[in-house]
C-alpha cells in the first residue's frame, strides 16, 4: 500500500522520530457515482450523497445506452432503481468498468422482504446486483441510506479486490434487503472508517466468507488461513435465513454456534423479529429489528465488545469490572494486576481469558498500535509472566509514540496546539484527506486524546468549513490522561 500524500515519508524524519503511518481500511476510493433510475426520490437522492459524501463525483444518467458508453477504470458505484437495471446490460457494463459495483436500489416490495433465490426467480434482474437494498418513500428513503449504500459498495469493492489489506470487518448475514437497508446508516455512523461491513445473505455464503468453503465439511484445521474470519470483529446474523437453498428457522442457530466454537473471540448480535429466538439470549446480544432503544443498546456493545471504543473487562456474570479508554489505562490495568493480593490474582485470571482470545491485540490493532498487536497475538502466556511481558510491550509502545508526530502540510505536530495551527496552514486538500481517512483520529487516539478522537470521527465535509469545524472541536478537546 502506497503512503498517501499527506503522510510524511521516512526519508524527511528527524533522527529518533518515526513517520507516522496510519491505517487506512479502504484504499481503494470510491469517488464516483452514476446514477440511472425512474425513481424520482432516486434521482433527488443525488444531492444527499454529494452533501455527505462530498469528494464523489455524481453523474445521473437518462438511458441504457449513455450507461452503456462509459468505459474507466476507476473505482464508481452504479445505482440503479428496478426499471434501469432491468434495461442494463450489465455483462458489457463490468467489461468495460474493471472498478464498477452495481447496486439495486429496490422498491419492490418482494424484493425488498425475500431472500435471493426467490427474489430471482420473480424477477431475474436481481441477479445483475452486486449488492441489493430496499428503497421507498418512509423507512428506506434514498436521501436517507445513499450515502451508506455508497460506501457499502466502497467495502464490497476493498474486500473484493484488496484482500491482502489488514482491516476489520463487521459481518451481516441477513437474506433480506430492508433490514440492512435500515440499519447500515447507524452502523457506519459508530463505526466510522475503523472496520468495513460485509453483507451476506444465505448461510453457505457465510461460510464462504469466513473459512473459504461454503461446506461446514470441507473447513479444513487450519481454517484461520482461509477465508476472512480472522478478520472479522463481530457477527450480526438474523435467526431465519436460506441454508441449501430453502429457509431455515435453524440456520443462525447453526452459524452461531460454527462461530462460537471456531472463533470465539467474535462477538455475536442476534438480530430477528422472531419471538421463539429467545433460547439464545445467551449466546449474544439480542438486537429486535426496528427498536430504536435496541440500536442505542448496540452503540454501546460494538464500542465495548470489538475494541472500538474503551478497553472493557468483564467478568462471567457480564458485569463490568474495569474500563480503559486509552493505553495508559491499559497500562494501569496491568499494574494493578501485578500484585500478590486476591484483587490482582482476580484480575489476571480475567486477562487470561481475554488473552486467549485475542482481545488485546484487537484492541492495539483497533487503535493504531499495529506493531504491538503483531507482538501480541501469537503469544500464549499465563499468570505473571503473561502480566509482565504486556507491561513491558505496553510501555515501549507509549514510549515510542511520543516520538511519532503527525504531519500536517508539512508542519510537524505533537500537541493540540500544534495541530490547530497545523490546520490552519495546511491545503485545504491536505486537511480533507486526514479527516476523510480517519487518519487524524487515529494520531490523536494513540497520543491519549480518545475522548476529542472520537467527537471528530463523525465529522465530515469539505473545504473551510471541515477545517472550521475541526478546529472548534479541539479548542473544546479534553486534555490528555
């Protein structure tokens, strides 16, 4: 992966600095959209995605044929409603487009509720669609889920073509289009550009995913290596969904538990309507499709369960015993749990466990701290020792942090003042390009200030404006634990 523009090359550090080299999930970018469709809330749709995603270029297009005369390589989303698509040639569309996604945006009411064997089978034109969401005039508005229509074509297309790219990746399984369709505006906006959605829709499209083979039979020992389930940081599955080729009340259930018992660092939601799941309260957090207080509950298990937000521990009752926002108090955890007391023992059982699954390099690896997560995760120590080496892994990896500064159009920043004025020197390109990357979260992140990291990821747009908002949000900043 290239470094980008506004990230400084090694060769222009000063002696003990090191370049800051962010992660960047998604690098390929999608900064083009055509837009084809009868729909008229479609069409007008145009204006939102250009406000919320304002580097993409929208192009509305009239007929098959103007659809059919472009030719480019570069990465675009093609939208379309159900009269365009069905008129497309699509076959000639991907020859000639090597970086296209073709989206439907669907208003058919049995599309929009019906898993794809049978979505196919009532109208073929289906099958055309990389990706297929529900659209109508209420809870599928176009202004309201285009923009995370767009950037789910953006993931489809990353996962697709740049798979040896090291990202996180929350998985949906869900054979209808209305649900995600509701819900990815809300998951993007927690997420951020921290982790990338994969959609999927029947169970053996699951399995694929996540082991490289769409038979439970055929997931070989060393299953890791294959497919992306080493990548995934957490499973959002319905119950009721198509398994050899016909629904199955049983399908999530197995799913569940293949994760459960090959993965089990994974976090699970249980999304359904279905009011006989509850024998698997258990076994995830349970998420009612469409209660808005259960999207607020899940704000907080993907921020606390992935690594995204604090580093959380729980005891086997669920009850949380310490929280941690930065690495600092990460680094304080371990302190405490290197005691002789009942306290400390206590906790170092805990870690054990979190150890074993990997929840400490998920959480370096979520925060930026790559090189540490690499240390991490192929250990397998227990009691003191294993307390001891995370100390010392820790510490380094605080201490070399205060020699990464981040570097703005070419000023060097190492504190908030810094960066304000940074901010205020800098291109307006240069400023775009490190909010849109979520690269100035990330900095920010790893130098402790979680608190200001996260105001500002949801904090998009374009041109003086983003640098104004920017800069007013960390005036207001907390200072650094």
């Amino acid at each position: 992966m290239s470094t980008p523009e506004h990230i400084n090359p090694p060769g222009q550090s000063a002696p003990g600095e090191i370049p800051f080299v962010p992660r960047i999930i998604n690098p390929i970018r999608v900064r083009k959209a055509c837009l084809f469709a009868a729909d008229e809330s479609i069409r007008h749709a145009r204006r939102a995605l250009e406000t919320q995603r304002p580097w993409v270029s929208v192009e509305s297009l009239s007929s098959p044929k103007a659809i059919s005369e472009i030719a480019s390589n570069e990465a675009t989303v093609f939208l379309f409603d159900d009269v365009a698509l069905n008129l497309v040639d699509t076959d000639l569309l991907r020859k000639n487009n090597s970086g296209a996604v073709i989206v439907l945006l669907s208003s058919s009411r049995l599309i929009q509720c019906s898993p794809p064997h049978v979505a196919q089978r009532e109208f073929p034109y289906t099958a055309k669609a990389d990706l297929v969401f529900a659209a109508n005039r209420s809870d599928f508005a176009p202004a309201k889920i285009i923009a995370s229509v767009a950037r789910a074509a953006e993931d489809y297309l990353n996962i697709k073509k740049r798979s040896e790219v090291s990202r996180f990746i929350l998985l949906i399984v869900d054979d209808e289009p209305s649900w995600p369709s509701q819900f990815l505006p809300v998951l993007y906006r927690i997420i951020g550009q921290r982790a990338d959605v994969k959609i999927t829709r029947t169970y053996e499209e699951a399995l694929q995913f996540l082991f490289g083979t769409d038979q439970k039979a055929e997931i070989v020992t060393n299953y890791h290596e294959h497919g992306h389930g080493d990548q995934v940081v957490c499973l959002i599955t319905d119950v009721l969904f198509p398994l050899h080729g016909q629904m199955n009340a049983k399908a999530g259930e197995k799913l569940i538990d293949l994760v459960t018992r090959l993965y089990a660092r994974i976090p699970i939601v249980i999304a359904t309507q279905a009011t006989d799941s509850t024998n698997l309260s258990d076994r995830g957090f349970m998420l009612t499709k469409g209660d808005p207080a259960s999207l607020a509950a899940l704000d907080s298990f993907i921020r606390d369960r992935t690594g995204m937000g604090d580093f959380v521990i729980y005891d086997e009752s669920g009850s949380e015993v310490y929280r941690a926002s930065d690495i600092g108090g990460i680094y304080q955890l371990l302190i405490a749990a290197d005691g002789a007391d009942s306290h400390a023992q206590r906790l170092r059982s805990l870690l054990e466990a979190y150890g074993e699954k990997d929840k400490f390099s998920t959480w370096f690896y979520m925060h930026g701290f790559q090189s540490l997560g690499d240390t991490l995760r192929p250990r397998r120590l227990r009691g003191r020792q294993m307390i001891s080496f995370l100390k010392e892994a820790v510490k380094a990896a605080m201490e070399r942090m205060q020699r990464i500064p981040l570097v703005v159009g070419g000023t060097k920043v190492r504190n908030l003042q810094d960066l304000t004025e940074a901010l205020l020197a800098a291109s307006i390109e240069e400023v775009d390009g490190i909010s849109r990357d979520d690269i100035l979260s990330s900095w920010l992140d790893q130098r402790g200030y979680s608190e200001l990291a996260e105001a500002l990821r949801p904090v998009h747009g374009e041109g003086p404006a983003l640098r104004d908002a920017l800069i007013r949000m960390i005036a207001q900043g907390t200072p650094r634990r």
